[in-house]
C-alpha cells in the first residue's frame, strides 16, 4: 500500500468505526511518531506542532527523560490500585504537587484519570465540605464530558444537546470578556465591571452566598478563545468568595504545568484557590489528573468518595514525576514567559498588516489570534480560520483554531527558536494565502473545527 492510500484507508476505517463523537474535524493527519515539538505522519511528513494535542504534550512528544520513567517504572510495576495499596512513586508525585501549587502547606491530593473527572471531584469536594449544593461556573468554559464536568461546561450548544438534565444546581455566569464582552458594553473602562455586577446579581434574585459551596472557574478560559479576565474582576470574584465560604476552584487543566511560563495561571494573578485542578500535561499525555486542596476541605470527604481502580497508576505517576523534572531542569517556565512574549510581538506585527486579525492575546505558550470580519463589528471569521489552518497544514504547520475564528498558538514548550520561526513563517504565509484568496472553498468541506 503507497502512503498516501494508507491515510485513505486509516481515514475511510476511522469514518467507518468510530463514535463521530470523539473527534472535531480538521486534517485527515495520521501521526505517527513525535520528537520534541515536531510530528511526523504514516507517509513521512514532518510537521511543527502549535498544537501539543491541546496543551497536553508541554515537554514536548517523547522527551527521553518522560520515555524512560514510564520503561523503567513498567520493568518495575505496572499497576497497584490506590484504593489496597501504597506506593513510592505516588507519594514522591504528591510531595511534589502540594510544591509547586499556590498556598503555603496543609494541602492534600486526590487524583483521578482525566481532566473531567477532576472536574466532578472538584464538585463532590466542594459541596461535601460545605453543605451547601450550588455551584457557580462560566458561560462559554470547557470543563469535560464526565456528567459532572459536563454540567459545569457551556462551550457550545453541542456538547451538551440533548444531554439534560445534567448534575443539578449549576448556575452559569458570563466569563469577564473584554474583547468580546458578553454583555455587549464596548468600552472596558465605562462598564463598570458589568460582568461582576451580574455575579452579585444572582445574590439579589436566585440564592443567598451561603448557599453556594464553589466557584468553579478557568483562570484563563482556553476553549473559549483564550480570554483572559481583568485583575479587577479576578480580586473582587476571589474576596467575595473567601468572604462568603464559597470555594474558589481555579480549573488549570489547560493553563497548568507551565504552558503560561508560569507552573499555574492563577498565580497570575496572585490567588490561592482553595481546590486546583490539574490534568492534560501533568504526565505528559498518560491518563491522570489531580485535585490539590487544603487538608480541612479533603478532610470532609470520605472514602470511597473518589476512588478510580487504575487512578495515579506508578506508570503515570513516574511520568508526571519526570515531566516536572524536565520542566524544572530545561528551565521551562522562564523560556515559555519569554519566548510567549516574543511571539506575540511577532503576531502583533501580522496584526498591523492584516485588518483581519481582530486581537492577539495571551499568557506564556497559551496564545490566541482572533480573526474577524472587521475590526468594529468583531464578527467572527470562521471560514478564514479554518483556510489558514489548511494552509498550515499544507505546508508543514500543525495547527488549529477554536471557539469559531481563534488561531491557537500552543507549541510544546521545549520548541527550539529554529522550529518557532519556521512555524510562525508557514503562519505568515497562510494567512496570506488566505487573506489573498489562495485557498479554495473546498478546504471547508473537510476542516470545520468547531
Ligand atoms: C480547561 C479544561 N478543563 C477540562 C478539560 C477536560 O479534560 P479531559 O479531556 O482530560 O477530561 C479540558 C480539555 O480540553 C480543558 O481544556
């Protein structure tokens, strides 16, 4: 079979056998192996990945040192379930996850498989420590598909059609968006926060604060286009929390480990959530995740509250264990916050000649370049974004766009200088094609996004 045929036959299969369900539609990419910031395809194409499977991969694909902790640990032992027995690797991966999240110490972990699961043990905890039911989440966030994470989601209408009724007592609020502010004020300064103003709004219509057991909210909402909110906005949320006992859950799935030249996003804004939720990069694309929270909140919460068979497994334990070394070791943090800033001075550029791009924004190797139809209306570019991503791709460039015109920047952070400039001139030139008309309606047909 010729390479090419072998993408055909791998696709027509895949249509064939899998849920649609489990895939948003962007190449027929058929990866095969990974090195660093770079993937190559079954027909031996090589690509820059802006990607990281979705903040997933951030020591980059196949790090060594990440590639021999999971061999060594599976020569030593595959499995022992959290619930029966302990194990070293387990314990030295809590010591160092209480490290490296914000708050000083008296804080414990639980851990789970997926960034969903989390989610739902962030709920479980939460209403288990404070009796109360009601949980507050952000219209437009991407939390999971467990029901739980499901619940406290609102992405977009078809996560959740149909899906009702999911775990009760959620109340969504609109995410403080500048750019695109939900509450249709186009001046920041003359809003007055509107966006808090509607928070403190449910507390004079729907329910008391003591009613309320959590706050559940991304730093920087990813899925949503990468938004990130005022400080203002962040302090008064954060206070009226601690003042109420409302947990504040700061939802790091995809802004933890790093990805914001920071370990975590809250610390971007200098809180200290009471449960963090961590997953995706944290072993490097092997399934876990963990909730990090103060001693007294996991005291409330009993076994068998959050027990999974093959949860903080040795194997992914040793791999997350490896990929904070790595981050530590290569210096990570620093390289991210600084070569973050110079991409977005480089896309800053792009934005002065293209009227297209309607705002660059973002923190460490989380970018997003939002595409508009014009710069007053901010109608969303749908169909440009997904053109210049099948440039990208065309030309050697792995990456996608989301919340409907939103060019994701969100390379591995181990990317070398070299790769960074190849991958923002594929960029440069799509976007020029694009703009240009070089690339043909029929490229929608297969890249929809979503
Ligand atoms: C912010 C955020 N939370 C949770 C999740 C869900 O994680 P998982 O797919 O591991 O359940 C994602 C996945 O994209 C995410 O971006």
């Amino acid at each position: 079979m010729d390479k090419s045929s072998l993408t055909r036959s791998i696709m027509e299969k895949d249509a064939r056998l899998l849920s649609p369900s489990i895939r948003i539609p962007f190449f027929p990419f058929v990866v095969r192996t990974g090195r660093g910031a770079t993937l190559m395809d079954v027909e031996g194409r090589e690509f820059i990945d802006f990607l990281s499977f979705g903040a997933i991969s951030n020591v980059g694909h196949n790090h060594p040192a990440v590639v021999a902790a999971i061999k060594e640990q599976a020569e030593t032992l595959i499995h022992c379930n959290p619930a029966y027995a302990f194990n070293e690797r387990v314990t030295e991966l809590t010591e160092e996850l209480v490290g490296i999240t914000p708050g000083a110490g008296g804080k414990r972990v639980a851990y789970g498989l997926s960034g969903g699961d989390a989610n739902d043990g962030a709920i479980k905890a939460a209403r288990a420590y404070t009796g109360r039911q009601k949980i507050i989440a952000f219209l437009r966030s991407y939390h999971g598909n467990t029901y739980g994470a499901l619940s406290v989601s609102a992405v977009s209408l078809p996560m959740r059609y149909r899906f009702g009724p999911g775990v009760p007592e959620v109340y969504h609020v609109p995410y403080p968006d500048c750019y695109r502010c939900p509450l249709g004020h186009r001046d920041n300064q003359a809003c007055q926060m509107a966006c808090y103003q509607y928070f403190l709004g449910l507390f004079e219509t729907l329910f008391a604060p003591d009613e309320v057991a959590a706050v559940i909210m991304e730093p920087i909402q990813g899925d949503a286009g990468i938004i990130i909110p005022p400080q203002a906005y962040m302090q008064k949320l954060y206070d009226f929390c601690r003042e109420n006992g409302i947990l504040f859950v700061a939802e790091e799935v995809q802004s933890g480990m790093g990805r914001t030249g920071r370990w975590f996003g809250s610390e971007h804004f200098g809180l200290e959530p009471d449960i963090l939720i961590i997953g995706k990069a944290l072993a490097s694309g092997l399934p876990l995740s963990a909730l990090v929270a103060r001693d007294d909140i996991f005291a409330a919460w009993s076994s068998p509250g959050h027990v999974f068979s093959t949860s903080c497994n040795p194997i992914c334990c040793a791999a997350a264990l490896a990929t904070i070394k790595v981050i530590r070791s290569e210096g990570l943090l620093e390289k991210t916050a600084a070569m973050g800033d110079y991409i977005k001075e480089r896309l800053n550029h792009l934005a002065a000649r293209y009227e297209e791009i309607g705002q660059v924004r973002g923190l460490g190797f989380m970018i997003g370049v939002d595409l508009v139809k014009d710069r007053d209306s901010k109608e969303r570019a749908r169909e440009l974004a997904a053109k210049i991503v099948w440039r990208c791709y065309e030309l050697g460039l792995y990456l996608t766009f989301f919340s409907g015109s939103v060019l994701r920047i969100c390379p591995p952070l181990v990317i070398t200088p070299e790769e960074l400039e190849r991958g923002l001139t594929i960029l440069e030139t799509a976007i020029d094609d694009a703009v240009s008309g070089r690339v043909p309606d029929s490229v929608l047909d297969t890249v929809k996004g979503w």
